[in-house]
C-alpha cells in the first residue's frame, strides 16, 4: 500500500482519489472536497501554494504526489516536489508552458509541423487592432496566459473581435494573463479530446472524449467549465486515433524532449475534428474535468503503477458517460449551503463543489458533482447515468439532459 497525495478540489481529483483508494493506497487530498474526505484524509490548503504543498508533503511524506490542475504545475510544484525527494505525477514548469502559455504552444505546433489553426501572437494593442480590422473576418481571441477557462472568445464579427483584444489588453479583465494574446482563424468542425499518459518518452493512449461546455441543453447559454462529458467520442474513428497519434503525440512528446523538457504527465489535446482532417486547439497538462470522470474508469489494471511510469496497463473495451450536476446560479453566481441528498445512489459520484457540514454534505462550488456510469456501449453508459442522477438532489439543482445524444443519434 503506497501513501498517496492527491493536489486539487474538482471531480477529477475525487475521480483520481477514487480508483488509487480502490487499488487499496492511503489517500490524503490538498485541499479536496466532501468525496475525498470519504476515502482519504482532506489537508487545509491550496493547491497552487507550492510552499504549502512542499510543508504539508514533510507532514505526510508520500510515495507519490499527484497534481489534478494545471495551476500548480504552471507555478512548478513539480519541479519542487522532486527538489525535496518526492516523487510527482505531472510535467515540470517547463513542460507546462504547453498549456501556461498560448504563445508558446503555437509557436511549438508550428516549429515541429503539427497541424493549428493559422495564428499572430501580439504584445501590442495597436498592432493586433490593426490585425484585426485589416483580417476583417471572424476570429479567435485568446489569452497568453491561464485564465480559468474563460480567456478564449469565438468573435463572429471585427467589432466582436476588437472587444476582445480590449478586454485582454486593455481593461486586464483577466491580470496578468492578458497582456499577450493570441489571434488565430476560426476552424470548422466537431470538437473532441484525445488523452495520452506519458513517461517523457512512451505514452498510453485513452480513448477520445467529448466535453459539453454550454450551459443547457442543445449546446445553448453561456460556456462553463464543463457539463458532462463520454468516451469514446465516436468522432475520432481508430484510423484518426492513429493518425492523431502520429502527427501530433509523437512529434509533441518528441518534440518536448528534443527541446530539454521531457513531457512526463497527462498531456490533452484539445481538437477540431473536419471529417478525416483534424487540427490542435490547444494542448493542456493535465487530465480535463470532467473527462478524468469517465477516463480514470477506463483505464485497465494499476492507475497507481502508470501514474509512476509503467506503461504496462491497458484500456477497457467499454464506454463510460458523466453528466454534471450544477448549483442553483451557476455559471454565473452559483448558490451554496444547499443539502445534497441521494449520494449513496452510485458507485461513481465524483465530487466538486462539496463539502462535509457536520453529518450533512453540501453544495460549497458551482459544478456539484459528475453522476458517472460505464457500460458495455454509450447506450448502457447513458442510461445507468441518467438513472443515478434521478436519484440524487438538492435545491436548485440543474443538469443537462443531452450529454452525448450526438454519438447516439441513430
């Protein structure tokens, strides 16, 4: 039995912390959420701390340390960790400018000939306005650095586009993060993620997955940070898996390795899918949430060994589909405090916005918890999803009714 800490708070962490604690490893999570208290021990703290992390690591002293989001590895705690002799899953500072910097990640695509979207990357609000009247097309504005999801805007029109640049470069409507952006062109097609776990040389693929970022049903309302997600995407056919294998894994993971940060971690790549043509959206270091929900139960054999670099675990031949419940409000101003009753309903109820108030659990986030289900096809998967989250309420609760309706389209 290895002493395991898991870094982070969202349903992927609950998700990670689930299966380690099922293969029978001692769990501590930092700071975690009502689900990892239930099979492990919660810390105080925050997971981009990295002072913090590093004190409570002496406190604990364990085997491995495993960083859910990508705020930690942006800020080094990998790089940390390792300095003081723990042993970490996720890349080095280095390695994480993949998803720390949009810039950077463009400029790495286009120097090792994987395949994006044609882009301009500016310092300077005056030239990327003028860029962008002289384009006079629809656009993607993002910015260079994190911004929680939310620092990506689809402008349709140039004044869309000029709004963006000025609430990136010029409002700082999200810090720091803005001050470089990057403009790319606007690409037509179906969206879907390809995971890979890599050990800076091989890697395991997982099967491809769909997230479902509107709000409500039919893709409709604001973006949030996911409403549910399934794999795998029947999208991604085994002949474009391949492919995506070699034109983008292999010269990435090679390419990291040839430029002196050897990626180690889970690398994501975010894609736009046109028939058997494909193009990177963008890379991320880490597991997505909710996609960790329905991958972590797909995955065959030790999670712990992979997560320690053994290549030798497999992938199951069955598919697995979540669907978010979210808090009253959310993604706006989401409500908290409500009692959530029905959490005995499933095996897999990974949770996110949660925590323990006396003998109750309650909503503490706007994305509650991911009703996960797996089955011999999407179908199965579907049904026994949907049929937990009949079971499971609180007060304002709100979910979609569509995750994955278009792989079950007839």
């Amino acid at each position: 039995m290895a002493r395991v800490m898991v870094l982070g708070s969202g349903s992927r962490e609950h998700a990670l912390a689930w299966r380690l604690a099922a293969e029978g490893h001692q769990i501590w999570a930092l700071p975690g959420n009502a689900g990892t208290a239930a099979v492990g021990t919660n810390l105080e703290g925050r997971a981009d701390d990295v002072s913090g992390v590093i004190s409570a690591a002496k406190r604990v002293r364990p085997d491995l340390v495993v960083v859910g989001p990508e705020a930690p590895l942006v800020a080094g705690v990998v790089d940390a960790l390792e300095t003081e002799g723990f042993a970490a899953f996720g890349p080095s500072r280095a390695a994480a400018e993949l998803e720390g910097s949009k810039a950077f990640m463009k400029r790495f695509l286009k120097r090792h000939g994987i395949p994006t979207a044609a882009f301009e990357v500016f310092d300077d609000m005056g030239a990327a306005e003028a860029w962008v009247r002289a384009a006079n097309r629809p656009l993607v504005v993002k910015t260079d650095g994190l911004a929680a999801g939310k620092g990506v805007v689809v402008a349709k029109t140039t004044d869309e586009a000029l709004a963006a640049v000025h609430a990136a470069m010029r409002d700082r409507v999200f810090g720091d993060a803005g001050r470089t952006i990057v403009i790319e062109e606007v690409l037509a097609g179906e969206e879907a993620s390809f995971h890979v776990i890599s050990d800076g040389e091989r890697w395991l693929a997982l099967p491809a997955a769909q997230d479902h970022k509107r709000v409500f049903d039919g893709d409709q309302g604001p973006n949030t940070g996911g409403m549910g997600a399934y794999a795998p995407a029947p999208v991604v056919t085994p002949a474009l898996a391949r492919a995506i294998e070699e034109r983008v894994v292999a010269k990435a993971i090679r390419g990291m390795k040839s430029e002196g940060a050897p990626f180690r971690g889970v690398l994501f790549v975010g894609l736009m899918i046109d028939g058997d043509d494909f193009s990177v959206l963008e890379f991320n270091v880490r597991f997505g949430d909710p996609e960790a929900c329905v991958l972590v139960p797909l995955i065959e054999g030790s999670l712990y060994d992979l997560l320690r670099g053994k290549m030798s675990v497999g992938v199951r031949n069955e598919a697995a589909l979540g669907v978010v419940l979210a808090a009253d409000g959310y993604p706006a101003k989401p409500r908290t405090g409500d009692v959530i009753e029905g959490l005995d309903a499933g095996e897999m109820i990974f949770h996110a916005g949660t925590k323990r108030d006396g003998d109750r659990v309650v909503t503490s986030g706007g994305r509650v918890l991911c009703v996960t289900a797996t089955g011999a096809d999407l179908r199965e998967a579907h049904d026994r999803a949907y049929a937990t989250v009949a079971k499971v309420h609180f007060a304002g609760e709100h979910h979609r009714s569509d995750i994955g309706a278009r792989a079950l389209r007839p």
